[in-house]
C-alpha cells in the first residue's frame, strides 16, 4: 500500500491538473474568439476598401462637372462682357 503522504500529493497533483486543463479550455476559448473577431475585422476592411475604391472611381465626373460649368461661366461673362 501507498503512505498517506503519497496518496495526499497524487490528490494535489490530479486537483491541479485539473485547474490546469480548466484554464488551458479559458484560454483556448478567448483565443478562438480573437481569431472571430480578427476574421470579421478582415472582413469589414475588405468590405470599406472595396466602397473606398468604389467611391474614388466615382469621383472623378464631379471634377470634370465642376470644370465644364467653370468654362461655361466664364464664356458667358465673356460674352455679356462684349456687349451681347
């Protein structure tokens, strides 16, 4: 038969392998939800990127918009301007 003592330290060894796995399965679940939450950040950065790009390709009509109607101010100043 096994003393007392050594009966008493595998109860203390198996208690604190069980403390241990119970804190490896916390750890291991606040991990897998960063990786979720890393993954939705992926996702929604990919998601503004492609509306960024969207936007910039949409962008340039307002300039042009803007330039047609400064020439076309100017030629109607210039021509009220001679006398028309």
């Amino acid at each position: 038969m096994t003393p007392p003592e050594s009966t008493a330290v595998a109860v203390e060894l198996e208690r604190l392998r069980g403390t241990v796995e119970a804190g490896f399965a916390r750890v291991d679940g606040a991990l897998a939800l960063l990786v979720q939450r890393n993954d939705q950040t992926d996702r929604q950065l990919a998601d503004h990127e492609q509306r960024l790009d969207a936007i910039e390709r949409n962008r340039w009509p307002v300039q042009a918009v803007t330039a047609l109607t400064a020439v076309g101010a100017l030629a109607v100043t210039l021509w009220q301007a001679s006398g028309r």
